[in-house]
C-alpha cells in the first residue's frame, strides 16, 4: 500500500510558492510517478513578497523575482492554462483549453488574487493598480519611478502600507485612506495599530482614517477620489490595496467545501467535501486553504503567509505519499513579516484570537518592542517590532499554551509593571482590508460567524 502511494498520477493546481514546494517534497518523499504542475501564470514560481518592498523601491526588477527551485521536481510543467473544474469521481482536472488532466491524488493550491475595485469602469482608468502579479508590480514600478505627483493608496493592511512606505522612500506624496480607525488594525489590533500610524504621518504619509473612497475620478486616466467624509483627493496614481479574494471559483460545481474563506481541509491538508466528509485523494495548501488549529480553539484558519504556504506544502506532500498512521498534521504556528517606515514587524500565532494584549518588552515611545496577546488567560499571539530576536521565546509561550501575561522571561523588564489592555481587535466586517491571519469560525468574543 506504502509503495503505491509512492507512485501514480499526482497533479497539482496552481504553480507557485506553495505548489514548486509541494512538488519538490513529492520527489524528496520518494514519488516516482508523474507529476503535473498547472498554473495559469504563463511564469515559473515567482516570489511575491518582494513586489512591495525591493521592486517598487527599484531594487529589484519584477522579473527577478523567480522562486529558488530546492531540486529538481521532474515535473510537467502547463503554464498558461488556467483549470476551470474538478470531477471527483472520474479523479480528474479539466483546463480551460478543453483538455482533462487523470490523477490519483490532486493538490489544490490556487492561492490568492487581489480584491478589484468594485466600478469596472473605474477600475480601468490609467494609473490604477492593485498589486499581486510580477505584472502589477512591473507596471506599479514604472510608474512610481517616473515621478508621479500624488499616489492614492486604498487600504491601510499590510500590503497597502508597505506601498506608502515604499512611495515616501521614493520621495513621492502619498495619501492612505484606511476605513477602520488606524492602519493594520484589522492585524494586530488597537494598540499596535496606533504606532502604525504614528509612524505613517512621521513619515509624512497623508492618512485619512474612518473614511472610505466612494468614487475614482478621471477621463480615461485616474486625476483624484471622491471620500465619503465629503473631502477628495488629487492624485494621478491609485493603488487598491482592499485585500485578497481566494481563487476558489473553479471549484464551484466539484462538490469540495470551496468558498470565500477558502477551500476546508483537515489538519493533514486533505480537502473536506461539501459535506464536510474528508477526501482521502484531494489536498490543499497555501493561501487557499483553511484549516482548523488546535491552539486557537480548532478554529478554521485562513492564512495568507508565506511560511504558511511553504510548511503546508510539505505537509501535504508528505501526507499524499504515506499511509493514513504516518500521516502528519500541519499544527505549525502561523508567522508572518513585513518591513514599513523603517520598522521590521515579525508576528507569531493569532493576534486575532485574542481579548487583551500587554507589552511584554520596549515600548510604544521607543518604537522597540514586543506586544504578547492573549485570550482567555493564555497566551495566543506576539509581535515585535525591531525586537525579531525574541520571537523564537514568544512562540515558545503559544505552543506551549503559556499562561497570559507572560511571566518575566526573555523579558528586559519586569512584566508586571505592565498592565494587560483590551486587544480592540475590530470586527473584520468593518475593515477596508483584511487581516492576513483570519478565524473563520467564531470571533473570540462574539458570537459570529464571518462570511
Ligand atoms: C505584494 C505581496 C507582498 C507579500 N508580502 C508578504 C510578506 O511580507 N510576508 C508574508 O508572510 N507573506 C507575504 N505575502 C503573501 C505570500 O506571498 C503568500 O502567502 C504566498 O504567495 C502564498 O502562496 P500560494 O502558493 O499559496 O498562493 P499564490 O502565491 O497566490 O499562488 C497561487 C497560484 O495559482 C494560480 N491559480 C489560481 N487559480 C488557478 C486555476 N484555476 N488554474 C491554474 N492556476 C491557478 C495563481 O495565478 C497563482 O499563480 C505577500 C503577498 C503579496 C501579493
């Protein structure tokens, strides 16, 4: 039985982080069969974090942002054509170019795309952009470089945010609109969400918060944003930055628990029917998946993190090769970085899934510091800003299920000095963007179910 599994006929459906590294530890599990990697890119795996950070800073150039490939995965690669549905019985995967792939197990990892703006007609004025494809950022950076006189960018989240950061690097005048009260307050809540946007107007970003755009203005080409606190703004560059949407359509008529949180599966990656009946031939990885988390209440989660998308692959890999006891589960902590406004924000567990946070080390004043929350009594989530050394203690504390606050530790000052405070993280319904880490099931404190 273990040695069937090492060989067949494995597709895998999106070609990028999540599926070259699944393909690579196919082959570093000892598959032997064949491989097919379908991806409607007409690229090879290409890294997207840079596209907001070095590409539009002119440090690196879109298309040099190809993935590293760890081995060689001895694929067939059909970039190009998108896959447009599952039959799960007859086990296989149509494309839109009429073809139908065969396989014995299947990896779904479609990812994500960026939330367009709503008014096609709008959407499609020259000079605004959303940015997930090397393309967007090819085309964002050449516009940014040739000097525009104002950039709009809609959505404080973190992609939105580090488009600001990259703009004042540039020199550029910048305005942020951000419907919920502060920048990043959908991912880490109020008081994190506060410094972030201290920091954006020290570093003379025009931040406009509780507040939403209404309308793009423009003759052909973007001129300005019509806000719904009556005022506007003149700019000729526009970038929405309204979160992600995951790529689950395809999937609409298989019969797989797909939808707009993404695509359920259980703790060892393999995909729930509609029904909520495990698949044993079907897996999911990356961005697309939810999954549930022991940690944070079995809670489904939807990640989009890179680290995420690289350890889910592996352990959907390992999973689609071996028999049901030598099976893992995917239980690492969800961690995630970015770099804005000179600062390096690292964050481990759910910020989200929690009711009070207390800072644990340095402060808000020395722009220096390590935020640990916690729900109920324990410790859940930490973030540091400029302090990424003392992540690895705080991940200690989640997965250990450490009581909250913290006790004194690889803290350089007495914890308690300080006083746990309300975490206000927002109902995600409100925000303008999206947290990249999101409880599917119920919030902590409420009773909801987000849709
Ligand atoms: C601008 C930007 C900055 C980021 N910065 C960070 C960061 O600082 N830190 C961090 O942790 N994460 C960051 N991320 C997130 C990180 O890049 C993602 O978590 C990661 O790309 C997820 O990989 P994935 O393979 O699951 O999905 P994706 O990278 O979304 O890949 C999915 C692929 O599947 C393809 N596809 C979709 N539907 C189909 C179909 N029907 N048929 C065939 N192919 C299909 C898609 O076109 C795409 O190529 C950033 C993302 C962006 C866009």
């Amino acid at each position: 039985m273990s040695d069937d599994l090492k060989k067949g006929r494995i597709v895998i459906v999106g070609a990028s982080l999540a599926g070259l590294r699944a393909a690579e530890a196919l082959r570093e599990e000892g598959f032997t069969g064949s491989l097919t990697v379908v991806g409607d890119e007409p690229h090879a795996p290409y890294d997207r974090p840079p596209l907001s950070k070095q590409v539009l800073l002119g440090q690196a150039t879109a298309d040099t942002t190809g993935l590293p490939v760890r081995r060689d995965p001895d694929a067939e690669w059909r970039l190009g054509v998108r896959a447009t549905g599952v039959d799960l019985l007859a086990k296989r995967v149509l494309l839109e170019d009429g073809e139908s792939l065969p396989y014995d197990r299947l990896l779904i990892a479609t990812g994500t795309r960026a939330r367009p703006w709503p008014d096609a007609e709008e959407a499609a004025l020259d000079g605004v952009f959303t940015l997930r494809t090397r393309e967007d950022a090819g085309g964002l950076a050449e516009r940014l470089a040739a000097g525009p006189e104002r950039v709009l960018v809609i959505g404080g989240g973190f992609t939105g945010s580090e488009i600001a950061s990259a703009c004042r690097e540039l020199g550029l005048a910048v305005s942020v609109t951000e419907r919920g009260p502060a920048p990043l307050v959908g991912a880490l809540g109020g008081t994190l969400s506060k410094l972030a946007a201290v920091m954006q107007r020290n570093h003379g970003v025009d931040l406009r918060t509780g507040v939403t755009v209404t309308a793009l203005n423009g003759n052909g080409a973007f001129t300005g944003a019509q806000l719904s606190d009556g005022s506007r703004v003149d700019a000729d560059v526009c970038v929405v930055a309204l979160g992600a949407i995951r790529n689950v359509e395809w999937l609409a008529e298989s019969g797989l628990a797909a939808g707009p949180r993404g695509i359920a599966c259980d703790a060892g990656c393999r995909a729930f029917n509609m029904y909520g009946i495990v698949t044993d031939d079907v897996f999911v990885a990356g961005d697309v998946s939810r999954f549930p988390h022991p940690l944070f209440g079995y809670q489904m989660l939807s990640l989009e993190h890179w680290g995420n998308a690289v350890e889910q692959a592996g352990v959907a890999a390992h999973n689609m090769v071996s028999p049901g006891p030598l099976r893992r589960p995917h239980l690492s902590i969800p961690s995630f970085w970015s770099t804005q406004f000179g600062l390096n924000i690292k964050s481990v567990g759910v910020p989200t899934y929690s009711d009070h946070v207390v800072i644990a080390q340095g402060s808000l004043e020395a722009r220096r510091l390590a935020m640990v929350y916690g729900y109920q009594g324990r410790v859940t989530a930490a973030v540091t800003v400029d302090m990424a050394k003392s992540l690895d203690y705080y991940r200690h504390l989640i997965e250990t299920a450490a009581a909250f606050p913290p006790p004194p530790g690889a803290a350089d000052r007495a914890i308690a000095a300080d006083i746990p405070v309300p975490s206000l993280v927002p109902d995600p319904s409100g925000l303008s963007h999206g947290p990249t880490v999101a409880l599917t099931g119920h919030l902590p404190d409420r009773r909801l179910t987000v849709v």
